[in-house]
C-alpha cells in the first residue's frame, strides 16, 4: 500500500484530469449506434432462423445464439446505466431501463442498487453485494457459516462454480421479481413490470404455439443457461480471487479500485467479448467513460500505479479462471466438514 495517502489523492485527481484533457471522457454515439444495430440485425436473423427451422431440435442452437445475443445486450444496457452512451443522465437511465427487462429480462432498477453498492466499495466485507454469501462463499467467515449439505457445496465451489453460474439467467430474474415486487420504493416500478411481463409473455406464447412442450422446455432451458453462463464467465474474472478488504478499512479511492480488480488481457477482441468488464481496473476508476476510450486510458493509469507502487493485476483469461477457481476452493476448506464429528472438532 502506498505510504502518502494524501499523495495517492492528488495522483487520482491529476489522472482524471489528464484523462478528460486528452477528450478520453466523450461520448461514442457512433459506436454504440453500430453494436445496437449489429445486434438487432443478429437478433432478427436468429428470429428468421426460428421460423424457418420449424419443430426440430436444431431450435436449441438458436436458443444458444439468443443467449449469446441477450448476453450482448445485457452488456449495452450495463454501459447505459453507467451514462457512457449519451451525454444526458436521464436518456441513459432510460435506455438502460427499457433494454434491461425488454431485450435482457431483468430489472434495471434491481441492478442498478446492486451494482452501484459494488462499485463504492469493490470486495469489501459487509459493504460489496458481489461477494454476500449465498450459495457461493468469498471469504473464510461466509464459508464457516454454512452447514449440511450448502457446506459440501462450498467445499467443492471452485470446482463447480461454471456449472452453477448456468444458473445465473434464473437468479437475476427471480432478483428482479423481489425488487418490483417488494415493499421499497422502485422509481418507475411498473414500467419495468410491464416490459418484463411482455419480454417473457411474448417469447413464451411464440415458443409454445410453435414448439412441442418438450422442445420449447428445452429451448428455454438452453437460451438462459447460455445466457447465465455467458454473464456469469463475463464477470466472474474481474474481482474473485483479488484481496478482499474489511468493512472499516480506510484505503483510498485510486488505490481500493485498483486493487480489488483485474484486467484481463486480449485487446478488441477481448473488448467485444466481454463487453468492455475485460478492461476491470480502467472502467472502476472511469466508471462512466465510454467501452472504447478504457483501452486508451490504460497506459495513463499503468504509470500512475507504477509512481505510487500499486499493484495492477493484469492475466489472460483462462488464467483468471484457474485463479478464481483455486481461491473459491481454498475459500470453501473453511466450511464445516458435514462428515466430521463435532466432538473431535471440538477438542482438535
């Protein structure tokens, strides 16, 4: 850790201000205009494709396309609720809240609490929802917690977390029911209810009216565990596996940011992949600067990590997956052995 907190505080401002100096900070309508209109020409050839096909169980390969595609989606949708698209806060809330439930199908709103809790306090204790303890355990207390058969799955999270995050697509859906549906206030709440009830109400009739229950079962099946796989293998890098911080720790802003992330190596293609999240470290401290400027402002942010010794972490990614993997399974040995006697754990 830096030893001039102070120092590293004014290092962060004269980085922003280069930042925006070099028009780092300007919004790419151009660009985001072009990834839309990719992606509906996509979606509109995965729906002719639909048709055409007809009832056959090549229909599952359009089921993986789609979730490639919402997947897709769901990264635009991210960017506009961070205001990197347009230059009006509330044209980008808007966008994020009508791309979010109608092509994506979740909650804006959902995401936006969660998310922005994350982003103030990345891997902190009590402070980050990414890492509360659910049916995965991040650190050593949450792992000690779990009992019975949720202490066998976290002994062995690390090799089972790809096969969990199939699951993913389901959670955030039924994360979004919870948040529309709960007594707290939810700006515009049934905005969002009325394009989730038409996303799914409209894919469900096309699918059953269309489809044998046994194909259409299967189609959905497919298209959301694609879906949650591919958002889940998306954003499980960026974080897991980096230290982990305490809830009262006081470490400053450039400094917690870059810490707690990774970068992830692979240039545009990796940019386009991963929906800009490859670029962890950049897009934390910039969180509103748009996909393509985070590749530019990398080099800025490397010398200013290097003038202050903080460690920027930067792997391929098959590497961060080998990484993640060992630290959940290292995480989970702290879990309660159900297969072990309570009295010999009691006096070893």
């Amino acid at each position: 850790m830096p030893t001039n907190p102070n120092h590293v505080v004014e290092t962060y401002s004269a980085l922003l201000k280069t930042v925006r100096t070099a028009g780092l900070m300007r919004r790419r309508r151009a660009f985001y205009g072009m990834v839309f209109a990719i992606l509906v020409l996509a979606l509109g050839a995965a729906g002719t494709g639909f048709v055409l096909l007809g009832q056959t169980w090549y229909q599952l390969l359009i089921a993986a396309a789609l979730g490639v595609l919402f997947t897709q989606f769901a990264f635009l949708a991210h960017e506009a609720a961070h205001h990197q698209i347009f230059a009006s806060g509330r044209t980008n809330d808007w966008t994020a809240r009508i791309l979010g439930p109608l092509l994506v199908g979740m909650s804006y709103a959902m995401w936006v609490k969660k998310h922005t809790a994350h982003h103030q306090n990345p891997n902190t204790k009590g402070k980050d929802p990414d890492i509360h303890t659910g049916v995965v355990a991040f650190h050593e207390e949450g792992a000690a917690g779990k009992r019975g058969f949720a202490a066998v799955v976290t002994r062995h999270q690390g090799a089972l977390l790809f096969p969990l995050i199939l699951f993913l697509g389901f959670s955030l859906v039924l994360d979004s029911a919870k948040t529309l549906f709960g007594r707290r206030g939810v700006r515009f709440r049934y905005v969002e209810i009325g394009l989730l009830v038409l996303r799914f109400g409209a894919l469900l009739v096309v699918l059953f009216l269309m489809l044998p229950w046994g194909m259409a079962l299967a189609f959905i099946g497919v298209q959301m565990g694609v879906f949650g796989f591919y958002l889940g293998a998306s954003f499980a890098p960026n974080h897991k596996g980096m230290p982990i911080l305490e809830a009262g720790s006081r470490v400053d802003f450039l400094t917690r940011q870059v810490v707690t992330s990774r970068n992830i190596r692979g240039g545009i293609f990796m940019d386009t992949l991963m929906g800009g999240l490859n670029r962890q470290v950049e897009h934390h401290l910039f969180p509103d600067m748009a996909r393509p400027e985070l590749r530019r402002s990398t080099s800025l942010v490397r010398e200013a990590c290097g003038r202050n010794g903080i460690a920027l972490t930067e792997t391929g990614l098959l590497q961060s997956y080998a990484i993640v993997v060992r630290y959940l399974n290292r995480v989970g040995l702290s879990a309660v052995d159900p297969f072990e006697c309570p009295l010999v754990r009691q006096f070893r």
